[in-house]
C-alpha cells in the first residue's frame, strides 16, 4: 500500500464523456440492500411521530452517498463481513440528524424537491426526532464494539456541529474569505465523508497507511461535493435541485460564489453585495442582479474549478489501491459529483 498522496495520478473522465453514478451503485447495491435494511429497523419506535418524521427525509429521494461510500470502500478493502452494514446505517441517521436540524435553522421550505420536515411536522418535533436519530447512530457505534471506529464517528460528529455553528457565524458577514470558507465546509461537509471512507479500512483491519488514504479520499470528496452544491444555488433552477434558488443568498451565507464575486467586483458591485448579505437586497430582482455579477465574474465556473481540484486530490489518494472494479467505481463516483448540474 503506498502512501496516502501518491505520485500515481489516475486521471478524471476525458471531456465529452458523461460519468455516472452506475457503476457505484452496481457494486454496493447488495450492501445497500443491508443497510436499507438496518436503516428501516433503527428508525422505529413506539412513538408514531418518530418514523414518520424520519421517514419523510430519509425516504425523500437522496442517494445516500455517504452510506454507500462506506460499503464501497470496503469492497475496496476487500472486506468479506458485514460489520460495516451497522455502521453505514450510523454514518446516514448522522447524516439525516444534520439535515434535520439544518432545516430548522435554515427555515428551509424544501428538501430534496418536497416540503421540508419542519413545515409538515414543525420545529420542535424535527429536532427532536434528529436527536432521536444521532442516538440510533450511536447505539450502531457502540454496537460494533471497536473504540477505533467509535472515536472516529464520534469525533466526525463533533466536528460537523462545530463547522455549523462557524459557519452561523460566518452568515452575513460579507468579509468572510475563502480559507475560512473552506475549512467550515471540511468541518460541515467532509468530516463525515472522511469518516464514513475510513471506518471501512478499521473493520477490515487495515493498517494506517490506507485508513489515510480513505479518509482523504472522503475528505477530498467531501469538500468537492460543496463546492458543486454551492455552484448550483446560482447556477439552476429549483424544479432541478430541490430547493429554492436562492436560499443561500437570501440566508446570508458566504459561499464560494459570493466570495470570488465580492473579491472581483468593483466599489458599486460590493456596495451590492454588502447590502445583500446584510440582509437589506432579497428580493427576486436583488437575486438576479446577484446572479447577473457572479456570471459576469465566472465565480460558478472558478467555483467549479476548485471543486475539480480537490476531486483530483480524492481520486489520487486511492491510487495506491488494486485496480479494478471497486477503484473504478470509487473514481467514476467523484468524477459524477462534481459534474452534476442538480
């Protein structure tokens, strides 16, 4: 197993060829089925509300990405048992867990294309059952019994919390730069993308060497995969996406688009921007202006760029892994993440 940052460069899909999710899911679709499996057992509970609030999200319609890198990535340990279906189950109830309380802090309208928990079953209900899910992702952790894998999804979920409440306070505040932006996008985002990649070389008891290699694979992938969801705020509509166009800016947040825009634009356009994320220029014609200056500056397209930079750091820190089927799928899976347009 060579180091985590090899010299070994596998390059991104040629330009012209579409990539695709396919070969994904063709190799985890039998550990998927587990998971979905122990994911619809652990969502249960005595107390109506809860599955039903739970299942509103967690059967909306997302890929389950972060779960399913988890079995990938043991395929490509070639690991034969089935600790990892328990524990892939954890990595999605955190992942929903977030999303849940995001929602609420957010007072997002939609999620995944239909209306957000909080709007059919309220605020305090939605918290509560996301408290309820980051503990059936515990009681899994606990569970398997390794203190390895135990410190590593704890500690992801550690981190998550902080990059969200930095990035609470990174919201209107226009001076925001693109290094703090990105390390609250390695906390929000990719600490969980990391975790769910290395738990898999811990249960198939590998050494450090490629539990690093995993772990930036997911990190690298993490960071990419919000730069492209960051890129698409300004860059589709919401008949696409699953959301409102729009809610980032209207929000105040300081995402990569913003940032480049305000740091090329001239005194009048960052008056603008000034004035936008303070809160003062929402409406629809202040987004469109704010659209019409990002497009003028290409920020989605430098945004973009940068998210194709770190999708080369994740692709060549699995380098040192046999080729071969799980590998090409692990590839072909970055290379559709930031190629997508919703």
């Amino acid at each position: 197993m060579r180091a985590a940052m090899s010299a070994q460069v596998v390059n991104l899909r040629p330009r012209g060829s579409q990539p695709s999710l396919a070969p994904m899911l063709a190799l985890t679709a039998a550990g998927m089925n587990s998971v979905n499996s122990v994911i619809l057992d652990r969502m249960q509970s005595e107390i109506p509300l809860i599955p039903a609030l739970a299942g509103h999200l967690i059967s909306g319609g997302g890929k389950r990405m972060r779960p399913m890198l988890t079995v990938a990535a043991a395929e490509l340990c070639g690991y034969q048992g089935t600790r990892h279906h328990k524990l892939a189950a954890s990595v999605e109830f955190i992942h929903t867990a977030t999303l849940l309380h995001d929602d609420v802090v957010d007072g997002s309208d939609l999620r995944r294309g239909k209306a957000a928990a909080n709007i059919v079953y309220g605020n305090p209900a939605t918290v509560l059952v996301g408290d309820f899910l980051f503990t059936r992702a515990f009681e899994l952790m606990v569970e398997d019994g390794s203190l390895k894998v135990l410190k590593i999804l704890s500690k992801a979920s550690s981190v998550i919390a902080e990059g969200e409440v930095d990035q609470l306070t990174a919201q209107r505040r226009i001076e925001t730069s693109e290094e703090h932006y990105l390390q609250i996008i390695g906390s929000k985002t990719a600490a969980l993308f990391a975790a769910a990649t290395r738990i898999s070389a811990v249960v198939a008891e590998k050494g450090e060497a490629e539990e690093q290699a995993l772990d930036a694979y997911g990190r690298n992938l993490g960071i990419a995969f919000q730069l492209v969801d960051d890129a698409i705020d300004y860059d589709s509509e919401a008949a696409e996406s699953g959301k409102d166009k729009g809610d980032d800016f209207r929000e105040g947040k300081m995402t990569l688009p913003v940032i480049l825009a305000y740091a090329r634009g001239d005194e009048t356009e960052r008056k603008f921007w000034q004035e936008a994320i303070a809160g003062f220029r929402t409406e629809d014609e202040d987004l469109a202006h704010a659209v019409e200056l990002i497009n003028r500056h290409k920020c989605v397209e430098a945004t973009r760029e940068r998210a194709r930079h770190f999708a080369q750091r994740a692709i060549d820190s699995i380098a040192g892994f046999p080729a071969g089927e799980a590998r090409n799928a692990m590839v072909e899976a970055v290379e559709f993440a930031v190629a997508r347009r919703y």
